[in-house]
C-alpha cells in the first residue's frame, strides 16, 4: 500500500526529547494516525525515531527534513521506513532512491514535478503547501499532470485539511496541529490522542 493511502494525515513531529517519542507514537498510533513524520530538524530526532522503530511495532515511523545522503543513511539505520524532503535535488533523488524505503520528495513548482517523473516517481510531498499556492496551485497541477499524487504539508490545518483531501490528487496531508508544545510539554498524551483521532476520521470536504 502507498504510504499516501494509509491514513488522511500524517503527523509532523519534531521532538527535542527522545523520552517523549514512544509515548508520543503511541498516541498517535491509538488515535488512528500510524504514518508519523519525526523530522530531523533537532539532534534527539534520530534517537527518537530508534526507540520508535523499536517499540511501537504498529507506528510506520519515517524521517523527514532529510536533506543530504548523510541523511538518507542515517534515518534508515535508525530504522526509517520512510523518507521525506522539503524539496528535490539530483543528488538526493539519487540518494534516496538508493536509500531502499519509499520516499516522498518535496515539490514546489510544476517543473519540480515534472523533472520527476521524468524519473517514474508519482508520489510526491507539496511544500510548502500553503505558502506555495495552496489549493489552486494544486487544482491546476491536476490537468497537466494527472498520474501525480501528493501529499501537501505545510500551514494545512484541521479545518482546511478536508479542503485537501477531497482533490483528486492528493492522497493525504502533513500537519502539525497534532503535537502541540504545550501538550508535549507537559505530557498531555490523551489530548495528543484526541487530536490524532479528530485527524484520522477526516473525509473529503463535499
């Protein structure tokens, strides 16, 4: 199955305390969201995503912000079973592709798509979603490339998500919203819980 067709969300998490990540997985995971995105924008990621690998057997847990080969390897040691980039050079397709796990590369323009699928890839991160062209950047990708499929991230919020969800195009979203500070802070997992839930019942906007 396409890491695009698992859930309707998937989280976007950045964790500074790896003691917070198997609870926090956890959350996530009961609430209805396996796909979790750890990203590696602080030095705990790759140590969170290890202790996740390992004992939260139901989570698909992934890596994103990756941005070099460096990157690649080390995400998928630490037991990534997904990759994500906010955006796509040669040399990282290349890494990635190499990488052995499925991997979403980040897109922002019509010839960012273009150049990959010139290369088979059909499944791609649109980032960021908002500030990028939103909806109507989206809506108008769908004519001139229909075989594309994405999963915008990127100011996309409870509210707005279903927005998203019902273009033709887009097989699920990126967001934030589910791991607030404060909750994390203070170890409020039930919230985090609640919110996945809110997150994994979303349908298409009519």
């Amino acid at each position: 199955m396409s890491l695009l067709d698992i859930a309707p969300v998937v989280p976007v998490v950045v964790i500074d305390d790896p003691e917070t990540a198997v609870p926090l997985a956890r959350a996530l995971v009961a609430g209805g969201l396996p796909v979790i995105e750890v990203t590696l924008r602080t030095p705990a990621a790759l140590e969170a995503i290890r202790r996740i690998a390992a004992e939260v057997p139901d989570a698909v847990i992934g890596a994103g912000t990756v941005r070099s080969a460096r990157d690649v390897a080390a995400s998928v040691e630490a037991g990534s079973r997904f990759l994500v980039s906010p955006g796509s050079t040669a040399a990282l397709v290349d890494a990635m592709e190499d990488g052995g796990v499925p991997f979403l590369p980040g897109v922002a323009t019509a010839s960012e798509v273009m150049a990959l699928a010139e290369r088979g890839l059909t499944e791609m991160k649109f980032f960021p979603a908002e500030a990028a062209g939103g909806l109507p950047y989206l809506k108008s990708l769908g004519g001139p490339l229909p075989d594309v499929r994405f999963c915008p991230t990127g100011g996309i919020k409870l509210a707005t998500a279903p927005d998203y969800l019902a273009l033709p195009n887009v097989g699920c979203v990126g967001g934030t919203w589910l791991t607030p500070a404060d909750a994390l802070a203070s170890g409020d997992y039930a919230r985090i819980e609640k919110l996945a839930a809110e997150a994994a019942a979303l349908r298409p906007a009519a």
